[in-house]
C-alpha cells in the first residue's frame, strides 16, 4: 500500500457481531489502525492514546476503527476494560491484514509465525491513503494522528 492508493474495501465483525464497512465511512476520514492482540502492554498503550485524542480527532471529520484477529468477544472485553469510544474489528482469518500488507513474520524462541505489524493507515473522504504509519509507537500515538489529521484538505 501507498499514499493515493484506493483503500481496499472490507466487511468485518466489531466487538458486538455487527458487520462493519469502510463503504459505512465513506465521506468521513478514517483512522484504520491495525494492532497485535487485544489487552498487551503495547496494543493497551496504543489504543489508550487514540481514545485519549479521540474527541479532537472526531471533530477533525473522523472515525476511528481498529483491527486485530482477537475474536469479537476479546475486543468487547478490551473495549469496555479500557473504556474505548470506538470499534474493534476482528479479521481472524488475517484477509484485511493481508490486504494492507500488514502481516510479517515474527520469530520467538525459534518458532516464526505470522503477526500484525502495528500499522495505521488514515483513509481520506474519497476512500483513498492519505497517510500511512508504519511500525507505530504505541505512546502518543493519537496526539500524531490528530496531528496529520489537520495537514489534511
């Protein structure tokens, strides 16, 4: 994926079983941002932040909507644990990961297996990348996405 490139289109369960759209979204900027695993260290930073800035970000003209391959349940249980005012969408068969090239190989104790890469993509209101956040640091990341936000037409 590259800036200016259209957005690959998606239909995933949130944390109620609601299947969710980025055609929902059009006309709004979107903040897609994709985690590891719902309630670890990073991901509770991460998201903390982003809920942190969510009002600024709202009143930038945008949706927050983050995606991991935790089951709906497991994103329920972090949403209300963390007191998250947006959607976390569950792509447990990584077919969104892939898609946005998120997906990379992670070694422990000699065993490699695939992971998410902590990525977040800001999608314009015409449904294309309009800036793209690679190997996120999950602390203060909502204060940089706010930030971009307002460079935005």
């Amino acid at each position: 994926m590259q800036v200016n490139d259209k957005a690959p289109g998606f239909m995933l369960p949130d944390e109620n079983g609601r299947h969710v759209s980025l055609s929902d979204y059009y006309g709004k900027y979107v903040v897609l941002f994709f985690f590891p695993k719902a309630d670890t260290p990073g991901c509770t930073t991460e998201v903390c932040a982003l809920r942190d800035a969510y009002y600024r970000i709202e009143r930038a003209g945008a949706v927050i909507l983050g995606i991991s391959a935790d089951p709906p349940e497991k994103q329920l249980q972090f949403i209300e644990k963390y007191k998250l005012p947006f959607s976390l969408l569950a792509d447990r068969k990584h077919m969104v990961c892939e898609n946005y090239g998120v997906l990379r190989d992670r070694s422990s104790r000699g065993a490699v297996s695939i992971g998410i890469e902590r990525t977040t993509f800001l999608i314009s209101r015409d449904g294309r990348i309009a800036r793209i956040f690679q190997k996120v640091k999950p602390q203060g990341h909502g204060d940089e996405v706010w930030a971009a936000l307002q460079m935005l037409p």
